[in-house]
C-alpha cells in the first residue's frame, strides 16, 4: 500500500508540475510522520523518500534519534522553551511566526555554535485557528530577522482550510507565491515555498509550491 500510495504522489507532484511549466524535480516531497510508527518510517526511506516532517517535539523525538540518516523537517508550532530540543536534529523549521521565536531560536544557535534555516509561516487565511503572521507583516518581519546573524530564512510557509474541493483553496497558494515575489526583491535567500498536504497539493504545486507535506496520501 505505501509503495503505491508513494508512486501515486510522486506521479500527481510530476504532473501539477509539469503544468505549472517546472520540472517535477523543482518539488520536494516531505513525509509526515505524525501520525505512522518508526517501522513505517524505515519503510518510506526504503521507498527512496529522503525528507520527513514532524510537528510534535516530544513525539517526533524518538523518530528522529532511530533514523538519523534522514532529513528532518519540524512542520509544526514551536514554543520557545522547545527550541533546544529541537535545532540539534531537524534540518528546517517550517514554524517561523515571531520574533520571541527568533530570539530564541538564536540564542539556542549561538550556544550550539550552528546556522538555524527557517521558514516564515504566514497566515494567508487570516483564520485565528491557524499560527502565523499576517501577510502585511512579513515585510517589517524580514527586516527585522537582518539583525539575526545565525537565522537564514529561505521562504514561506502556510496553511489552507481543509475544504472538500481544493480548488477553493488555490488563491490562498497563489497569494502565497505573490508575497515571497514581492519580497524576494530584497531578500535572495526567499526560495522555497512549502504549502500543501494530502488534501490540496496537486493545486498547491500548481501554484508554485517548492515543498509539499504528505501525510494521509502516503501512509493511510
């Protein structure tokens, strides 16, 4: 069942891309293991997937220390006070929301003497169920994380509302793509945009998604 759930999703990502006029090599598949045991894990990176994400610190820790081979991503909300339980395993924080985050996420870099490479998540529903900021924040936030000399921001991140039709969904990516063109002008580093899961990214990828978090579509 996961092999062809796997061969499913990487044909959906190759095709969304290839209409959006990229090479399906341009998207990174991340394998969301919230919800699946170590054995499907060690399954998966059988299969060849490389990149899984984790959105629970203390669930996702013992995940992390069995497969240290793998690339790990924490996709979820970070507190600060799990910052250091965090930036030593996973290669990418997807979480970025605010600036105590960053001053934390700094600190901890600075002891551990590393380079933290985040994600901004940006709230482009502007639902208060959802973490992140407001798109007319991102501009003054960018500035701000100049100052941060151990944090290197390489896009966006966000969430659509799960709708049973993904097309209701599309402009929420779309304006997500349009906020990382309107500031990258400023910031070169702002490349990848991680939006869509199971349920909406073959229109994600269609919007120019550079990261796609998978979980039901893989494992269920």
């Amino acid at each position: 069942m996961l092999e062809e759930n796997f061969k499913r999703v990487l044909s959906n990502i190759g095709e969304s891309a290839r209409r959006s006029g990229r090479s399906p090599e341009s998207v990174k598949l991340i394998a969301v293991t919230k919800y699946v045991g170590i054995e499907e894990v060690r399954r998966a990176a059988a299969l060849g997937i490389t990149d899984f994400g984790e959105s629970r610190v203390q669930e996702g820790a013992g995940k992390v220390e069995s497969m240290p081979g793998l690339t790990w991503h924490f996709i979820g909300h970070l507190q600060s006070n799990k910052v250091k339980n965090v930036l030593p395993v996973y290669s990418l924080v997807h979480s970025l929301d605010r600036l105590s985050l960053a001053r934390a996420l700094q600190s901890c870099a600075e002891r551990f003497e590393t380079m933290v490479q985040t994600l901004i998540q940006v709230n482009v529903t502007g639902e208060e169920s959802k973490h992140g900021l407001a798109p007319a924040e991102l501009a003054d936030f960018l500035a701000e994380l100049r100052s941060f000399e151990r944090i290197r921001v390489r896009g966006l991140m966000t969430m659509a509302p799960y709708v049973d039709d993904p097309e209701e969904v599309r402009l929420y990516f779309r304006e997500l793509r349009r906020l990382r063109e309107n500031n990258a002008k400023g910031y070169s580093e702002l490349k990848e945009l991680s939006m869509g899961m199971t349920n909406d990214y073959i229109v994600a990828v269609e919007e120019g998604a550079t990261m796609v978090r998978i979980g039901g579509a893989l494992f269920d």
